[in-house]
C-alpha cells in the first residue's frame, strides 16, 4: 500500500504593485506561512500576485517579481486574497485588484484590504453593504460612494469574508486575517493581539502555555 501524498498548503495571495506599503500586510502574511502559532491545520503558502510578472518597487525600496499575474489568478485556487496600501490609489490606480476582489467575494473567498486599498474597493463599490473601516470616513467619503453609513470607528473590521483597517491598524489587520482563516484557537489569537499591539508580558506567557498545550 502507498502512502496518500500530504495535502497541500492553502494559499493566500498578496497584491503587489509599485509603491506598495510593505509593513500593511507583513505581519499577517509572515504568521500565516511560519505557523509559529498555528494550532491547527498547515501552514499557509504565499504567492504575490501583481497586473503582470515585471517586479515591482515597493514603498520600502524591496523588489518584488510577482509570482503570477491577476488573470491567471482563480478564487477556487486562493483561500483569501491580501491588498496592502500604498500610493496612486486616489488617482485611480490599481483598480484592477478590487474588480479581482469583486470575483473573490462574490465565490465566497475572503478578502482583506488596508489604508489606501480601501479607498480603492470603496470607489469600486465592494463597501456598499458591507460594515468596514479604514482611514477616516472623511478619506472615503472622498470616492462618493454611498456606504459612509456602514463605516465604523474600529481598528480593523470583518464582514462578511472582506476585511478592511487603517493604515495606523497592522497588528488588527493580521488578527483579523487569522481569524477570518481560522488557523489559531481563539485564545491565542487574544493573546497574541495583546503581545503585539500592546506589549502586555503577561500576554507572552499565555500565549507560550496555549501553543504548549496544543502541541
């Protein structure tokens, strides 16, 4: 008899584009695919996707050569798909990332947006009916979008498989994310968000005994 090959690692994908801000998504995207806290299931791979393979420049000055392009990228083949912030959103760039988000959302696939992205998935209409957050209602208001009476004064909110912070709310963005993919037991998840956001020492205790226990 032989051995079923082993599964294989759910994928995020993560937007990358010129002037993107690095840091937005880097938390999550490094705890998903470390699985240093994971309590259940694989780690996750990550893939970034841009509008095309040519590498990108990002905020920070790091080059990144996208693993695939947006048209070769199906939802049934991602378990969320991640926009990071950055420049040209005002002006109507990157638009091409919130009509792939429009496909993700209405297959039932998460996703989550941060800062300037959020401005961009409000002028493509995807915060309409959905509570959200991001920048400051006064910011997306500046879209015209109808949806300013479901935006919510939170670090970060999820709604129905789409999730959206301000660009001040990293550590909530990476805890949303992780809760929305259910990889860490809800106490860790408390207790990591207390670590990292607040720098509580009795946070890193906790976390260290769940994670124990769990193993």
């Amino acid at each position: 008899m032989t051995n079923s090959p082993a599964a294989a690692a759910p994928t995020v994908h993560l937007a990358v584009y010129d002037g993107l801000a690095d840091w937005e998504a880097a938390l999550a995207v490094a705890q998903l695919r470390s699985g240093t806290f994971q309590t259940e299931g694989t780690p996750h791979e990550v893939r970034t996707v841009g509008t095309s393979r040519t590498p990108v420049r990002t905020m920070g000055g790091l080059t990144v050569v996208p693993d695939l392009t947006l048209d070769g990228l199906s939802p049934t083949d991602s378990a969320m798909l991640i926009v990071p912030g950055g420049g040209g959103w005002e002006e109507g760039g990157h638009c091409a990332f919130p009509l792939k988000a429009r496909q993700f959302l209405d297959a039932g696939v998460p996703v989550a947006a941060i800062c300037g992205a959020v401005f961009g998935f409000a002028a493509e209409g995807l915060l309409d009916d959905r509570d959200h957050t991001g920048a400051a209602a006064e910011y997306l208001a500046m879209t015209g979008y109808p949806g300013g009476k479901r935006y919510q004064e939170a670090d970060a909110v999820r709604d129905r498989g789409l999730i959206t912070a301000g660009p001040t709310d990293s550590v909530a963005f990476a805890r949303e994310i992780i809760a929305e993919l259910g990889v860490w037991q809800p106490a860790v998840l408390d207790a990591w968000f207390r670590l990292f956001s607040r720098s509580e020492t009795a946070a890193y205790g906790e976390l260290m005994a769940l994670v124990s226990a769990a193993a």
